[in-house]
C-alpha cells in the first residue's frame, strides 16, 4: 500500500484544473475510488481549492452507468446545437 492507503493514482491537468484519480484501500483492505479536482486560485490567500468525492467498490459499477448517461447526455446536447 502507497501513501494515504493509495495503490493506483493517474492525473489529468487541463488548464486551470488538475482531476486527480486515485484508488484507494482503507485499513479493512477495501478498495474505493477518490476522484480530487484542484484548481489554482488568484488573488485569495489559499493556493488552491481542491473538492473530493469518493466512490466506494461496491457503487462502481453503478456509478460509472450514471456518469456514462451524463455524458451521453452532453455529446447529444451538444450535437443539437450545431
């Protein structure tokens, strides 16, 4: 196990905003997924402003359904407007 339980982390920088994904493993050895986006903040005291969501194993599958319909959603939305 890595650091803060981590056995698996990738990145995606885009602009502004940095997505971290990273699984998991809490000290029971389940796994979960931890989705971080961190963006850059100008003129504040704070650095950065970094929001979290954690998606336990046993929600993935479902999960990843609903995050699939939003997207389906979107490309048709987008579709539309051209």
């Amino acid at each position: 196990m890595g650091v803060r339980g981590e056995v698996f982390s990738s990145r995606l920088v885009t602009g502004d905003r940095t997505y971290f994904f990273n699984v998991k493993e809490n000290v029971y050895g389940d796994l979960f997924l931890n989705i971080v986006e961190s963006k850059g903040m100008e003129g504040t005291s704070e650095k950065f402003i970094r929001q979290s969501i954690v998606v336990y194993q046993e929600d993935l599958g479902e999960f990843v359904k609903e995050f699939q319909k939003s997207l389906d959603y979107i490309v048709q939305a987008k579709s539309k407007q051209n």
